[in-house]
C-alpha cells in the first residue's frame, strides 16, 4: 500500500487478492472503484462489499446529493493509515457481519502504537497527473472539407468562412486546451509510542490533487487517534476516533465537460479577441446546436460537495476466567454533506442562460452498531475448541434537506438567501433502517491436521413484516492438512490442505423502506401520509447458498505457495420491484413505488487460483512474485416468467439499453447487429431493410435506403422467425461487460537499500460500448455543428458506373453515406460500437531506496529514512480505441440510481499516468 499513490483505500487492492474484481469508476480526482468479490449476487440491488474499518461497518456504493452531485463515501478515509486489509470471501468467514457482508467483506484495520520510546514519522508526496492519449478527430482544414461535402451532398448552404479550407490553419485544439498536467501533494505526520499499560497512534494528513481537467479537484483533510490501554491484567480498552473532511469539484463529470470537448468543433476560439468566452454563432459558422464552450461552463458553473465524516469506535475486552473472554464494541459513523450547484447568466455565443439559479443541499447520515461478544479458548492436548456467543444491534438514518432559488443579482456571492424569494423551493426526506443480530460458533481444530468450523446467525431486519422479520442463515466449513498426517512424508511438499464450506447468507436490500412504510406528502387536499410503495406482507429474505472447494499446496519449504478456489453461489428469492402499470400510481407526483417482491435467481460459478513464490532470497537480495488469476460466470436462472425481461434505459444515450433474461449474465448489452454497407441497389431490394413509422418496407431512394446505408442483421419476427424487415423485434445482445478473468501480477526485488516493486493488472473477455466513438464517426453530426473523428472522412460515397449501376467509390469502408432521411443509420445502438475492453496494464512501478544505518547514525536525529519514485498506470495494452478500457460504474447525474451500469463508455474522466516522488522520515 505505501509503495502505490492510492487517494482511496479501495486502489490499494486492485491487482492483489484473487477473486476481487476492479474497476475504476473514473480518473476523477476522489473518484471511486467498483469493487466486486466472486461475481454478481443482485441484479437490482448494490454488488459492492461491506467495509469494516476498525470495526465501524459502512457501505461502499457512490451516494448522490442532488440531481448533480455524486461522491465516493470512502474519499475520506486516508490509505496511509491503513496497516492491513484482509477480503473475506466465503459464507463462514463472513458471517460474523451477516446479511450486510452478503457481498464479501474488505477487512481494514489501521496502524496502532507500539510500547516503546515515542516514533514520530513524516512523509510527503509530490505527484504530477499528465493528460491522457489523443482521440483523433479533425483540426479546422478537416472540418471545413467535412462541411463542404456535407452540404454538397445533403443540401442546404456551407458557411463562407468554410469554402476555401486550405486557407484555414489547424484551428483550436480542444484536447490540448482540456486536459493539462496537474500536480498534487500529501503530506502526513504521525505519532505513536506508550508502555505496557497504553499506547497511541496519533496522525494528520492534508492532500490536495488537481485535476487534469478543469472542473475538477480534490482536497482532503483527517486526522486520526488510536489508544489501546490494559490498566489491568483482566481489563483491556481501546478506542478508535477519525475525521475526515474532503472538498470536491464535480463539474467535469456532472457537466460532460470531455464529451463536449471532443465535439466542440475547432473553428470557435477559448476565447474571443474582446476577452469574452468563445462559442458557436454566425461569427465562426457554428449553428445552435453545437455544444457548449467546456472550459466556459467549467469556469463558471459551480459544483462544489463537502463531506465531513466522523469514524469512531470504543471497545472493552474483560478476562472472566481463564479461557473465557468477553468483548463488547460500539462504533459509529457519523457524516454531513452539502453541495452547492450554481448555474450563472451567461451568453456563449448561441448559448445562453438568462436565469442564474443555486441549488443547495445537506445530507446527514448516522450509524452506529453495538457488539457484545463471549469467547471461549480451550486446548486438551492436541485439541483446541473455540465457542463464540455474539449480540449485535445497529441502525442508521439519513436527512436531507434542500432547497433552490433563482434570480441572483450576482454570481460572487453563493447562498440562497441572495436570490428572488419569490423562486424559493424546498425539499427534504429522511429515513432509517435497524436490525439485530445473534451468531453462535464453535472452531474445532485437532492437531492443526482437522478443522472444523460451525456458524448459526440470524438476522432480524425492519425491512420485512412481522412473520419474515428473522433470517436464519448457517454456515459450516471444514479443513484437512494432508502434510500433519503420519502416512504423508514427501519432504518437498510442506503445504498440502483440502478445503470445503458451504453456508447461507442473506440480503435485506439496499436500504430501507422496503417493506411498505408510510411518507408525508403533499395532495390537493392538504399534507397528509401516504405509503412509500404498494405493502407486501409476504416479502422475505433474499438468500445466497455457497459451496466452496478449495486446496493449498506448499513446496520447499513454501517457497512456492499455491492457493485455489472453486465456488458454486445460487441466490434465491431476490428482491425486484414488481412492475405495475402508470394507472395504479406508480409514476408522477404523490406516486406509489411498485411492491418489493420475491421473484428471481442467480447462479454464479467462480474460480481463483494464488501463487506465491520466492525465486531468489540471500543476504543481499531477494526477488518474491504474486500472481493471482479469477473468473466468475452468473447466470439468471428464474424471473417472474422465463420470457421477462428487466431494462436499464438512458435515455440521455439515445435509449441506450442493458437487459437481464433468463439464461444469461445481468445487464447485457442490447442493439442490433451490423452486417456491412449495402454494396448495391439489388442487394437493397433482397435484403431485409428497416420499416417506417406505419411499419411499412422503407423504399430504395437516396432519401431512405440507399447504396451506403447500414445492413441490419434480421434476427427475429413477432413468430420469432426472420419476417424479412427490420423492426424492434431483431434487438439482440451484443456484448457482456464482465470479464471472463482478470489478473494481478506483482514483483518485488529488493538489493541492499534499494527495492523496486512492479505491478500489472488486466482483465479479458469484458466489451465496452464507445458511444462517444458512435457519436463521433456519424458525418451527419457534422450539420450539427460537430466535430468528428477523422474516420469519419471515409464515409461511404455512392457513385453511378458506366453501366449506370450504383455503387460505392469507396467500398472498404464501415462508415455510412451522408444522409439526411429517415434511415436511421446511426440511431440505432449496433455491434458496431462495442469494443474488446480486454486489456494488460502496467498499474504501478515503484523504485525506493532506504538510507543507510551508518549515514543514519551520523545524523543522530532520523531513524529511518526514505526516498522512493513511482510511476503509475505507465501503460496499457489494449485493442479497444476509447480513452481508457477499464470503465467502472456510471459516476454523474444520479448516479445511486445506476450503481450497475457498467462497461459504458459516453467520455468518462480517463485514467492517466501519474508520476511520484515521496520522502519518507521517522524520528
């Protein structure tokens, strides 16, 4: 963890255990990853883990505050704190956390003060962000040569500053004005020390990233304040106190400052000659539908979101007698929030905004949760028992508050009060969610040879009715040391375990007001309560059944050391809203969300395989390796009937579709399938061709289809037979976001002082859908006043031979002709646009070096020190033709409202190369 540059605890993982699977949402600077541990476990609900740090619980999926604000919950917390970090996996580990850990668990525990004279330890970073590779799209002698043609073919009339490109210049660059090189720092001072009786870890950190993007930041201020005391032989206490405040600029993800940017077309200056913001108008021959200045909205809109989280926790620990302990805990999460989006008067050439508005908005949320626990140690011989009794309790609650006004006189001074009163709206809600806990388990272990392990919880939650309140959920594994064994005497094997367990885990859902309880609202009769969604008594828990098989093999003395899984998860009941028609309220204002219902499984089979190995070790130098490989494969196995379908439109994506049907992975792609260009006008007239608006055969003319036009593919019919059109029934899947593996590969080598430490991750098998490539290659956008990717200058060009056939003068290409018609070429989402996003990166490389002792003892003041140079994301090996492969969750607008929608590519902020050299001191 300390030899990578990670802003957040869950970068440090990535690449390092086998069986957890992740993706970067966006480079945004804070910006988040999605974690996922052995495969999909919900298709409606959140498939991130629970963390745990220092015992306080909290969830990791991005949270929303407003329509424009989106933030990672965990930005807060500092990775340099962080002492260790253990994945749970399987079902007997974790369930000490119950229903929450159905996702897996990422166990952090942070550093601690050691009895000893006082250590104080500084260390600092400087690191510089560069820009990301270039997309090739056309400088302004390509764009006006597009806009000829264009209208040359299209019709309508090309602007005069556009009829002669060749005395035009290469015009704005708005890649090279976008994203520039920023830099960030971190600084970070610790303290810790104490006796025998206590001891302390003390810290504070500030850190402040730039973003490579105008729009966006990151700064992060925290401290934190371990104890741990033993006053007495039978009495042991600790506490655990952190807090946190992260300032973020949101504007570039919520805004679409990238996308803009790679469409703004290269003929409209950053600015103009009087200093005002360039835009499109008449002046340069842009039409109102071009996009607006990005560096202008990023300049002067205001996305701004403040987070300040608390983390705490104070334990007992009491020796009854001998053997018998008990442990009781209370931690809590306590975190606030506001963001302020701002939109002031502007006029950008075409574009104007003539009412300045401010919307503003508090989110408070608390947890807590109280453990008592009572172990019980016995060893008889070669026998061990272990016995554990546990009691949790936990809730949590959440208010928010907002409201907007417009009107403002001023865009210096940001604050309601300054706008027109008579524009005032207010929001708010609030909500909660509880439960309790018991577990009871019982460890056996013979000799370190036979391991046996049996664990009952259950789960009472509020979110289910008084007869489904409790989940029981047990778990049992069992292991066996073959190399213990008398008869086992093969020197070279020192590691040889057989490992099974198999258990059950449960899901209450992603948050409360599942079941059916009531909210205030607003009628035309006055406030009055009404239920949050339609009542479901019935509703039960939603519940994973895991087998797992796995072995560990040990050579030379573990020297080589291999670790394999193979799990089977089959979840059953899942919870998904039952879908009602408009008439029975579930849309509009006052509406009733549909019942929660118990309707669905998943099947989701998995591998990882662990090698460690240690090539070379002697006195000087060492050269240890870390390989991990994984794949899961899920399944949809049952829905409300074997032909429904679940849909995630965008409908800002031009209706941009995943859809989960029985028999395969959630969330596919959805679209239609490219077959080529039409080469000729008999291959139009004997081929299925798409139908108008009456469902009717479109005609062969320039003005519908036509010789340069996309050749669907038919698939189906309304008797799922080809039916010779092209029509909404030939929709197919079109690509899986999920890999079919991923891999993390670490070298480590260390020679005197010095080490280096290289670390590659990749993933194989997962598509990405470039819809900014699919955008950006129609040459009809062009009279949208556009730019373009210089592919899109080989657009298919129809020509009349000798013979007076129709052909194509061009017929290599892929691109489809200029056309103004009805064909819809390029509105249709097609197999086309989805790209192999397999990809082998070079994550990190980390060269250090570590004074020595005697330079050291001369100084007399330093104990330690450290001077180290890092290079991350160096490179990446891919086919796929976008910014970056490795695209995570949808992070913007809502973003809590589509924590799934993976794999889509609409110009996320990229990953970049990022430079280091820190400096590490202990006194």
């Amino acid at each position: 963890i300390g030899k990578t540059v990670n802003t957040t605890i869950e970068q440090a993982i990535q690449g390092r255990s086998a069986g957890v699977y992740i993706t970067q949402n966006s480079g945004q600077p804070g910006g988040g990853i999605s974690v996922n541990i052995r495969g999909i476990n919900s298709i409606n609900g959140t498939n991130e883990p629970l963390y745990v740090i220092d015992g306080v619980q909290m969830a990791g999926q991005a949270v929303s505050f407003g329509e424009q604000s989106s933030s990672n919950p965990l930005a807060g917390l500092n990775p340099a704190d962080i002492e260790d970090i253990q994945v749970l996996q399987g079902p007997s580990a974790t369930a000490i956390y119950g229903s929450r850990a159905t996702n897996g668990v990422l166990l952090i525990t942070t550093k601690r003060g050691q009895a000893g004279q006082t250590k104080i330890d500084y260390s600092g970073q400087y690191t510089i962000q560069t820009g990301p590779k270039r997309m090739e799209v056309m400088d302004l002698r390509q764009y006006a040569q597009m806009v000829n043609e264009y209208h040359e073919i299209a019709g309508g009339e090309t602007p005069q500053q556009f009829l002669d490109p060749s005395l035009l210049g290469k015009g704005t660059d708005w890649q090279k004005e976008l994203f520039r090189s920023a830099p960030m720092h971190k600084h970070q001072l610790s303290l810790g020390g104490g006796n025998d009786r206590i001891t302390y870890y003390l810290s504070g950190e500030y850190m402040d990233q730039e973003g490579i993007a105008p729009g966006s930041g990151f700064e992060r201020y925290g401290s934190r304040l371990n104890i741990d005391a033993k006053p007495r032989k039978w009495l042991s206490l600790g506490a655990n106190l952190s807090f946190s405040q992260t300032d973020e600029s949101l504007t570039t993800s919520q805004e679409n400052i990238i996308s803009n940017g790679l469409q703004l077309t290269p003929q409209i200056p950053v600015k103009n000659q009087d200093g005002s913001w360039g835009g499109g108008d008449d002046n340069n021959g842009a039409n109102q539908f071009a996009p607006v200045n990005p560096l202008a909205i990023a300049s002067l809109t205001t996305n701004d979101l403040t987070r300040r989280q608390f983390l705490g926790g104070i334990n007992v620990g009491i020796k009854i007698i001998e053997g018998l302990e008990f442990r009781s805990s209370f931690n809590t999460n306590f975190g606030f929030a506001n963001s302020d989006y701002y939109i002031p008067v502007y006029k950008i050439g075409w574009a104007e905004n003539a009412t300045a508005s401010l919307q503003s908005r508090g989110n408070l949320n608390t947890y807590w949760n109280w453990n008592q626990l009572l172990e019980y140690n016995k060893q008889l011989g070669k026998h061990h028992i272990n016995l554990m009794a546990t009691h949790e309790a936990q809730a949590s609650n959440w208010k928010n508050l907002g409201g907007r006004r417009t009107g403002f006189l001023t865009n210096d001074i940001l604050d309601l009060e300054a706008g027109d009163p008579l524009t005032a709206s207010a929001t708010g809600g609030s909500g909660d969610w509880a439960m309790e806990s018991y577990l009871g388990r019982i460890n056996y272990n013979y000799d370190d040879r036979y391991i046996v392990s049996g664990t009952i919880r259950t789960d009472g939650s509020v979110n289910f009715g008084e007869e489904n309140k409790w989940g029981v959920f047990p778990s049992i594994s069992a292991a066996w040391r073959i190399t213990q064994e008398d008869f086992f005497n093969v020197p070279a094997i020192s590691e040889l375990k057989l490992r099974f367990e198999t258990g059950t885990t449960g899901n209450q859902g992603g948050s409360g007001y599942i079941y059916s309880p009531m909210r205030p609202g607003a009628t035309p009769s006055g406030t009055g309560f009404l239920p949050s969604r339609y009542n479901n008594p019935g509703l039960q828990w939603e519940e994973t059944l895991t087998y797992n098989f796995g072995i560990n093999f040990g050579l030379l003395k573990n020297r080589i050391e291999l670790e394999a899984d193979y799990y089977i998860k089959q979840t059953d009941n899942l919870l998904m809203e039952n879908p009602l028609p408009w008439y029975m309220g579930t849309n509009g204002v006052g509406a009733v969300a549909a019942p929660q219902v118990n309707i669905g499984a998943l099947e989701n089979k998995g591998w990882g395989i662990t090698l460690n190995t240690v090539n070379i070790r002697n006195e000087q130098f060492t050269w240890q390796t870390n390989f991990n490989i994984s794949g899961f494969k899920t399944t949809i196995k049952k829905f409300y009937s074997d032909a429904a379908q679940i849909n995630r439109t965008s409908w800002w994506l031009q209706d941009w579709t995943q859809q989960s049907v029985v028999g395969m992975a959630p969330w596919q792609f959805v679209g239609y399938i490219e077959e080529g260009l039409f080469q000729s006008i008999e291959e139009i007239n004997n081929s299925p061709v798409p139908v108008d608006n009456n469902g009717d055969r479109m005609p062969t003319n320039e003005s519908n289809i036509w010789v340069g036009d996309v050749k669907y593919k038919d698939i189906s019919g309304p008797n799922g037979s080809p039916d010779g059109i092209i029509d909404v029934n030939d929709l197919t899947f079109i690509g899986n976001p999920y890999p079919k593996f991923f891999l993390g590969f670490t070298n480590s080598f260390s020679y005197k002082g010095f080490d280096l430490s290289i670390l590659l991750t990749g993933a194989y098998g997962n598509d990405v859908y470039n819809y900014m490539a699919k955008v950006n290659s129609n040459p009809n956008n062009i009279n949208l006043s556009r730019n373009l990717m210089i592919r899109a200058m080989d657009y298919a060009r129809p020509i009349v031979g000798e013979n007076g056939e129709v052909r194509l003068e061009n017929p290599g290409t892929d691109v489809a002709r200029i056309s103004h018609g009805p064909n819809g070429n390029y509105d249709r989402h097609t197999n086309k646009w989805v790209e192999d996003g397999s990809y082998l990166r070079i994550k990190n490389i980390a060269l250090g070096y570590n004074l020595p002792s005697s330079l050291l003892a001369r100084l007399k003041v330093l104990q330690s020190a450290r001077v180290a140079f890092s290079a991350q994301n160096v490179a990446t090996f891919t086919k796929y033709t976008g910014f970056d492969p490795e695209v995570g969750a949808y992070i913007g607008r809502d973003a809590s409202n589509q924590n799934q929608a993976i794999g889509l590519d609409f110009g996320r902020y990229p990953l970049t190369p990022i430079y280091t050299f820190s400096l590490g001191m202990s006194f």
